[in-house]
C-alpha cells in the first residue's frame, strides 16, 4: 500500500478517483478549490475516467450532479462555506429525492465578516436536509471516509447522499502522510454501482419528485427517517469491512478515546479531536481521568453509541465549532437530547470555541476539562474570547 | 415539411391531466411527444407544468420526467444528459420550463450550459407571466399587461430571451408558437438533429392569465403572429431566417392590426383607455424594436452578432 504525503483536499481527490466516480460538478471555492483542480487534474490526464462540469454556480454543482446521479452515475462535488449556503436549496433537493451523491463540505465560517477560516457553521446549516454527515479527523480518514461513503449512500436500503466534512485549512491544506489503498481493494469494496433503482429509463418512464399531496408527503419523509436509521448500521457494517481490507478502522459512528474509566468526557467533532487527545493524555499524566468522545456521524446521530460512551462519566464537556444564535450551542443541544433519558445521566456543559478559525490549544481542551470537572451552572461558555475570562 | 398524417397517433401525454382548460402548455407537451415519438427525457422546474403533470402516484406522462427546483433544470440536464451518455443511451434530453424558470430565475443556470455547449434542447413556453403561482408579472411581460403585481399595466419592456441564448453562439435557436404546431414540430427535430445546445421559445397563450375564453387558445396565438406580436424565426450556426407565417410579414403592411390581437385579451383592455396611451406606445415600440433587430440581421445575411 503507497504511502504519500498530501493535503487533506489531495486525499479526498485521489478518494474520488479510487471510487472511480463518473461524474463531477463543481464551482471553487476556498478552501475547497484544491480538491476539484485536483480532480480536473485527472480526468484531463485520463486517470479518471470521468466527465467534469464546470458549472457557473454551487446551486448548479448540486442540481448537476442530482441530474447525473437520477440517470444513474455515480457523482461528486465539493463546496465551503457561502458554495455551501448557496447550494442549499438543491442540497435539500438531493436529499429528498434519495440520490446518493458524495460531497466534501471543507468547513469554513459563513460571512459577514467575511471568513474564509474553519468553522462548522456550513455544514450545520443544511443540518436537516436529508443527507447523512460525516466528521473527519485527518487527512487518511477523509480519505477513507468518502470511499466508505458511497458504500453507505448507494447501499439499497438507505439511498441518501452523504456528506463528508473536513476543517478547512487545518486539513484541507495541512500535508499528511497518507497510506493509499490499492485501487484492487477498493474495487472490491466498492463495486461498480448496481443499477439504482429509481435511476431514469427511457423504456420504464417514471415521474420523479411530482408532486404529493397531504395523502403521502409525510410517508416520504417517514422513509428518510427509517433510511437514516439503516444507514447507522450499514455505516458500522461498513467501516468494519474497511477494517477488515485496510487495517484502518475507524470506530463506526464514533471513536471513544480513553473513555472506559473516564469521569469527564470531552465531546466534539472534527480536527481538533487530535489536540483534545493531547490534553486527555496531559491530564491523565496527572492523575485526571478524561476522554475524547468524536462524533465521526452526525446525522444520524449516534445517540445510543454517546450513551453507551459516556456511560459511569459525571460531566460531559461538548466542544460547539459553531454558533446558533438564541440558543446557542447547536451539538450541546444533540447531545443533551441524546442523553435525556438515560438512566444515569452526566452533566451537560457546552463550550463554543474555535469560531471563524479562532485557535484552539490541547491547553485550552485542558482548561475545559477541568471547568467542566467543578460545580457550576450548566451555562454556555465561550472559549477564547478576547477580553472576557470565562473562568 | 412535416404534415399532420405524418405525425403518429399514438399519444404521449395521456389526457385527464390537470392542466387549466384550453391550457397552450398542454398542447406544447403534446406536440412534443409526437415530435420525438416518446423518446426523450424531460426536465421541469416548478411552474405550470408541475402542476400539469398531476399528482403521485400518478401521472400523464409517457415518457421520464425529471422535477427540479426552479433555478436548476438547464443544470440538472446537463448532468442528466453527462449520465446517459456514460450507459450508451442516445436519446434527447429536453427541458420543459415556463418564461419565470427561463428569463428570470433560471437563467443563470441556461447561461451557463449555453455557454458549455451542452448537448441538450431546453424548450420555454412563454406565457408570459407566472401563471402558475397567479399570474405575476415576468421578465418575458410584455410592456402595458396587466398582471397581479402589474395592476395598472407593466412599465418595462421584455428580455429578448432567444437572442440572448443565441449570443451564447449556440448552434440552434427558433422561436414557435402553439398555434403553428407543425412549424414546432419541424423545429424540434432540426434541434435534436444537432449536437450541442439548442433553444426553442414557445409562445403559448394563456386563457386564464390573459383573460381570454378557453375556445380560443389557438387562435389568439395565431393573432400574436399574424400582427406581428409574436414572430417566428429560426438562427441556425448564428444566421437568423423568418419562418412560417412570419416569412412573409417583414413588411408591416401586411400584417393585422395590433388592435386585433390585444383587444381579445382582458390584460390589456385598460390600454384603449387614454390615459395609457403611453403604454401601448411602449409595447408598439417594443414590437417594432423586435422587427428592426430582426430586419437588420437579415440585411446582413442573417447574422445576429
């Protein structure tokens, strides 16, 4: 198996080109840019046999690759951010229609001020589309994470797109030694796409996403609800099998670090999960006993995994890269539903950090930690903030 | 030349749908059908047809129908048309969207696989407002039409959408009408005939939005040709040629009067009022400025650009 250094972007390019997908649509944008150049790239080359659109908009992208994936190819497009936000609609589009259509969200924070810095805000925003949500933590899970994707999204029983996030800059454009698999395993591990079933066909017309009326919308959705509960399965089942192929597995719909004998736990998503690790090894060198709980799925959320992980902790410390005014911390909120009626509950405390590309340090995961670790109100505390002490 | 007999009997887009009666999208789709034998695939974004095309589990149309958000059919067609030819499958990819999902909030996306050549007809029947969501003033409302929120006639003129698509240098652009459905149809197969990008602009009178009785369709598209409201043409490689009825009417001369066309529909009766004597001077101006874009590009063997 090579193994390389690339980019996080790199990565997911040459994922994309293992998942021999058949068609890519795509707008630039930063810090997404790299990944479709990247993927230009092949399909100029050949080393992809591809068809690449370069559409004039995101909201194009997506309704592209909703045409491509309806008439049956497997397809691709990656966005950020406003490419994100502006897509939207057809993002719902997709979602709706059960298209399992691949797309990278390289996160970065929404304008105004204009950012073009990490944070989770894109992707939370399209949060109830319909689509499944993955968290990557390095540039080799990105990577292995939208091969596993198109598993996930193309399996029968669930038919919904998939998203795979990475933090921008911090792993869009960070280089990391990367083991590539060898097309022959991937090939296996992924087939070329068994006829989808509702794919357009000229000699078995079929109308596709006509209207209904009250008799049947909600039976619709009831099915993206029961497909999404499938796709939390089949994503184990999946990531398991890789294991099996790769020797990478990732831990299903959540890695639990050094959570077994955890009093507090820290729960986030995404890059940072590494710098949290570094403070959760720190303070058990003193004595403190802490674990990582990264959320690698967020839709669906892994509710019964989180309780089982958190399970025997007293305080739980749920890390926001994102911000939802009025309430404000958007998975504190899932969290705590998640754990509400579990039988021995943690304390919830919910920090918002690392907006906009604000850093954050394994020293500042350390200092969560330990607020979270006494007494106090069950307040939303924001970490880093200039000017104001938190604690 | 295409005649009725040649057409198949067979029909594509079965009745008991919901259109309105006397609905010019309707017969459209019908020509369509027989245009290309039921082979095709169709792109719609929201608009009448949506609603034309009834509801699950059910539905009038022989051949797949693709429903799209109102911005994203020239878009999904591309990628619709990208698939198909990746398994082999040779047929047309058509889109079928009113003048709102083309000169207004599709044309962004039309622009851009206009510009990409993509291999695909996209058909807009104009009927000149949004009557679907009520009969709301479009970027294709002709100046002095009462609309819903044109209450006291529209003050702009229209975009000239086929000579936009066509500065895209595509290989096909025609205008049509559903009164001449032969001339459609003809137009329709010249377009598939071609590789690339291909535009037809459908005018298609509405009963309901122009206030006109439901008998009477066909003939009030056939007005809007006859005094030279509506013109058809046809710009193949670039070079613009009259068509039809049209062939003839370059002198206005011989042409009906205008008064003919406009006083058999409600939307315009407040324009024979004297107070807006202005505003039927600007949709005159905007029909003679149509003719003399037109009559220029013919003194120069047809080019447009």
């Amino acid at each position: 198996m090579p193994r390389v250094v690339v980019s996080g972007n790199e990565a997911v390019a040459f994922a994309v080109k293992l998942a021999r997908v058949q068609v890519v649509a795509a707008y630039p944008i930063t810090p997404q840019t790299t990944i479709v150049e990247k993927i230009a790239e092949l399909v100029e080359k050949g080393e992809l046999k591809a068809r690449f659109i370069n559409v004039e908009s995101e909201h194009s992208a997506m309704a592209a690759c909703i045409g491509a994936a309806a008439g049956g190819a497997r397809t691709f497009t990656a966005t950020s951010s406003q490419g994100l936000l502006y897509m939207s609609e057809m993002v719902f589009w997709a979602g709706g229609a059960r298209l399992p259509i691949v797309m990278a969200v390289v996160n970065r924070s929404i304008a105004p001020p204009w950012s073009i810095w990490c944070d989770h805000n894109d992707a939370f925003a399209v949060r109830d589309a319909g689509w499944i949500q993955f968290w990557a933590e390095s540039a080799q899970e990105a990577m292995d994470m939208v091969i596993q994707a198109y598993r996930v999204a193309e399996d029968e029983g669930v038919l919904l797109p998939a998203m795979v996030n990475l933090d921008g800059f911090y792993l869009s454009h960070a280089y990391e030694p990367v083991e590539v698999p060898e097309q022959q395993t991937v090939d296996r591990f992924l087939p070329e796409k068994t006829p989808a079933p509702y794919r357009i066909d000229v000699d078995k017309p079929m109308s596709y996403g006509t209207i209904a009326n009250p008799d049947y919308y909600m039976e619709f959705r009831w099915k993206m609800q029961r497909a999404m509960d499938e796709a939390a399965r089949v994503i184990r089942e999946v990531d398991e099998e890789w294991g099996r192929l790769t020797g990478r597995s990732w831990g299903g719909l959540l890695e639990a670090y050094r959570c077994d004998d955890a009093d507090v736990g820290i729960v986030l998503i995404g890059s940072w999960a590494g710098d949290a690790k570094e403070a959760v090894d720190r303070l058990r060198s003193r004595g403190v006993r802490a674990g990582v709980v990264r959320l690698r799925v967020t839709r669906p959320f892994p509710a019964r995994e989180l309780r089982d992980a958190v399970e025997g902790m007293s305080a739980v410390a749920v890390v926001d890269r994102s911000l939802s005014p009025g309430l404000p911390s958007v998975l504190a909120a899932e969290v705590k539903s998640a754990l509400f009626n579990a039988k021995r509950r943690p304390v919830v405390r919910s920090f918002i950090a690392g907006l906009g590309g604000r850093d954050v340090s394994p020293k500042d995961f350390e200092r969560i930690v330990e607020c979270s670790l006494k007494e106090g109100p069950e307040e939303v505390t924001w970490i880093g903030l200039r000017g104001v002490t938190p604690w | 030349m295409v005649t009725v007999k040649q057409l198949p009997r067979e029909e594509y887009w079965l009745p008991g749908h919901a259109a309105c009666p006397g609905c010019p999208a309707s017969l459209g789709l019908r020509m369509l059908g027989k245009a290309l034998e039921g082979r095709f695939v169709l792109v719609v974004p929201a608009g009448c047809t949506t609603v034309i095309q009834g509801m699950y589990p059910k539905t009038p149309s022989r051949v797949p129908l693709l429903n799209i958000a109102f911005a994203a059919s020239a878009a999904a067609a591309t990628g619709l048309r990208a698939a198909l030819e990746l398994r082999g499958i040779d047929v047309p990819v058509v889109v079928w969207a009113g003048d709102g999902g083309t000169v207004d909030i599709g044309l962004q996306a039309l622009s851009g696989a206009a510009e990409r050549n993509e291999d695909i007809l996209y058909i807009c029947y104009d009927n000149e407002a949004y009557q679907n969501t009520g009969i709301q003033r479009s970027g294709a409302t002709p100046p002095g039409a009462w609309t819903t929120t044109t209450p006291l006639g529209k003050r702009e003129r229209r975009k000239v959408a086929p000579l936009i698509v066509a500065a895209h240098r595509v290989p096909y652009v025609a205008t049509a009408s559903i009164a001449y459905p032969l001339d459609f149809v003809e137009k329709v197969r010249k377009a598939v005939s071609k590789r690339g990008f291909k535009y037809i602009h459908l005018h298609a009178p509405c009963p309901t939005g122009w206030r006109f009785p439901p008998s009477e369709t066909v003939e009030i598209g056939r007005l809007a040709v006859e005094t030279g409201a509506w013109v058809l043409y046809e710009i193949e490689d670039g070079v613009l040629r009259l068509t039809g009825r049209s062939a003839s009417l370059l002198d206005p001369a011989r042409r009906k009067p205008l008064e003919e066309y406009l006083k058999r529909q409600g939307r315009f009766a407040h324009l024979f009022r004297p107070e807006n004597e202005q505003l039927l001077e600007l949709l005159k101006m905007d029909i003679q400025e149509n003719w003399e874009a037109i009559r220029s590009a013919l003194e120069r063997g047809g080019r447009i650009l």
